[in-house]
C-alpha cells in the first residue's frame, strides 16, 4: 500500500515534468499511462461567443476543479441562444442539488423569470438537462441547441457494478462529463465501463419521478428506476419527496457514486485573466515552476531509489 502510493507520487512528480522531462526520461509512456489512471482529468470549453477564440468568449471546464470566480455576462451581441444570461461563480462546495428539477443553483442565482429552470443563467457553465415540457426545461432542448450544449449533446448511460448486481443507477448529463464520470466510476467504484447513448426526454424509460440526485444547477442527475418520486410528477409542488427505496439507502455503491460525481464532475473554472497577471509576473512563474520541478524531479528519483533499496532489504 505505501509502496503503490509511494510509486504513483513518484510517477506523479515525474509526469508533471514530462514536457522538460521528455529528453531525459526517454521512453514516459509507462509514466504517462500510470500518472492518467491515477490522476485522470478533463478539460472541456464552453462557447461564449464566436468572434474571439479567447476569454471570455472562451471559458475552461475542469474535473476535480473548485469553480468560483466572479459571474460573467453572455454578451448580449453575441448570438449565443441565451445571451444577456449570467454564466459561471457556481463553487464546487454547492454542486448537490435535490430531487426536484431546478434544485442546485447557488444563492447567487436564486432568481428565475418562470418555472424551475427557465430563463436562468448557468452558475456552473452547464445547461441544465430537459425532460421536454417539463417545469421550464423545453427551453434547453432541440436539435439545433443540443450540437451547441457544453459538454456536447445530452446522454445516458447505466451505472452497474461490477460484478453485476441488480443495482443499476443511470447518469444523464452532456457527453463529455457523462463520458469523464463513467471512466472515473470505474476507477473509484467499480462500476462496470458502458458506453453512452443518446438521451431522448421523450423515448427513454428514465422519467424526472427517477431522478435520485440532481447535481450542478440541474445539469446533471443520477437515477434509479426503482424509485418513483410521485413528487416530482406534473407541475412544481412544495410536496416533499418520497424516501430512496430501502434496497439503495444504505449502499456503498450508491454512496460512492454519489461523492465522487460531486467532488469530480467537470465545472466552469475562473476566468482566466481573473487574477490580473502580468505577462512578466508569468513568465516568472512558469520560471519559479520550472526550477522548482527540477528540484522535485531530483528529490524524487532519490527518494525512490531510496526507497527501493530499503524495500528490498526487508524483503
Ligand atoms: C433513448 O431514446 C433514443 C431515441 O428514441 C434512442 O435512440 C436511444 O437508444 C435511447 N437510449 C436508451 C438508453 O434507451
Ligand atoms: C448525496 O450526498 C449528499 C451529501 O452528502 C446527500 O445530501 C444526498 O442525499 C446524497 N444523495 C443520494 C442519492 O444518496
Ligand atoms: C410512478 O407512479 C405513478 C403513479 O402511480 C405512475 O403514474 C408513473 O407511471 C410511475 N412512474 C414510473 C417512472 O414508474
């Protein structure tokens, strides 16, 4: 256990030095796939606006990130199918909504001109999901939005474990974070790897009375066919929600799933000028970085080799 941890810090100093690295650790491809499987991220863009490639016309998703920052304002010129709407700020700390469709938006974006999600900005980048005509998501659905959804069009995949029980969850997101959520539950929960499919609010079996979580201002959701929230049927209610069956209340699997799609699911980052640095306040950082991998890299290596000898004369 401390030696695999051990190894995958090592790889892991290594791996982040891997572009100065490349010349004198010839060969980092075993480095490469060791540091992705222990480390694994994505990054993903969200489409502001078309005439410039750069921010804020361009904003950064990231896995494992924190989100925050200050809101940001879809320029009203830009043509964007929800321009004039407030984008980004939602923090990782508030990604857990509830059962009902509209839950999870930060304090900072309380307000809404209609039902549940309609006309509402995008606290974490993310549009929300749409069930069709249901409680304000009809907004958010149609072929021509889909190609243009952060993240990419709406699917759905099953979560089952592996081995198989009959435990069988499903995420419906945009593919690039249901894509990124399933490789990652297989990672933490071992979950069994699927492929996703296209989600149709209208042909699918999964309903929104399914839906056991929603997560990131609605844009995401985990459900369980087993369950029927005949609180989230029909228009918006102050109904409380059924409780999760019995099978499912106290499961490891179910409560893995849960945390790490909290802590992991990809979210809008700061702006990236947020922090105002100069381009010399830059180039020094990428200095002191640079110098600083280099005193690790060494470290690193020593330390390892350390380590290994000590390891192998308790053998
Ligand atoms: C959902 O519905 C669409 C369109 O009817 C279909 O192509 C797709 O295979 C369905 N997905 C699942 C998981 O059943
Ligand atoms: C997921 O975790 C959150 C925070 O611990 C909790 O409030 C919520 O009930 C959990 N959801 C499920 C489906 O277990
Ligand atoms: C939930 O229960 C209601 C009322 O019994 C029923 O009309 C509905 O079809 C059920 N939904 C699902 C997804 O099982």
């Amino acid at each position: 256990m401390t030696h695999h941890f051990f190894r995958t810090i090592s790889l892991a100093i290594l791996c982040i030095l891997l572009p100065i690295g490349k010349a004198a650790a010839k060969g980092g491809g075993g480095c490469n796939d060791a540091v992705s499987a222990a480390i694994k991220n994505v990054q993903f863009r969200d489409y502001l606006a078309v005439n410039s490639p750069y921010e804020p016309a361009v904003r950064i998703f990231s896995a494992w990130s924190g989100g925050g920052g200050d809101k940001a304002m879809i320029p009203q010129d830009s043509g964007h199918p929800f321009a004039g709407r407030y984008v980004g700020s939602g923090d990782r700390s508030t990604i857990y909504g509830s059962r009902f469709y509209g839950s999870g938006y930060p304090s900072s974006y309380t307000d809404n001109g209609g039902d549940a999600v309609q006309g509402r900005g995008f606290p974490y980048g993310s549009w929300p999901i749409s069930w069709g005509a249901y409680r304000g998501g009809e907004e958010y659905t149609s072929s021509t939005l889909d190609v243009l959804r952060p993240g990419g069009p709406l699917v759905t995949v099953s979560v089952t474990p592996n081995p198989s029980t009959n435990e069988v969850y499903q995420l419906v997101g945009d593919r690039d974070s249901v894509m990124f959520m399933m490789s990652d539950l297989v990672d933490w929960c071992h979950a069994t790897p699927q492929w996703p499919q296209i989600f149709s609010e209208s042909g699918n079996a999964t309903r929104p009375e399914n839906v056991i979580q929603y997560y990131r201002a609605s844009s995401f959701a985990l459900t369980f066919a087993g369950y029927n929230n005949t609180a989230a049927v029909g228009a918006a209610s102050s109904t409380a929600s059924v409780p999760l069956p019995d099978s499912i209340v106290n499961s490891p699997f179910l409560a893995c799933i849960n945390d790490t799609i909290a802590v992991a699911l990809p979210i809008l980052d700061w702006p990236r000028d947020a922090k105002g640095l100069s381009a010399g306040a830059i180039v020094g950082i990428v200095f002191g970085a640079i110098v600083g991998a280099t005193i690790l890299f060494v470290l690193g290596i020593w330390a390892y080799e350390k380590f290994k000898s000590w390891y192998i004369d308790r053998l």
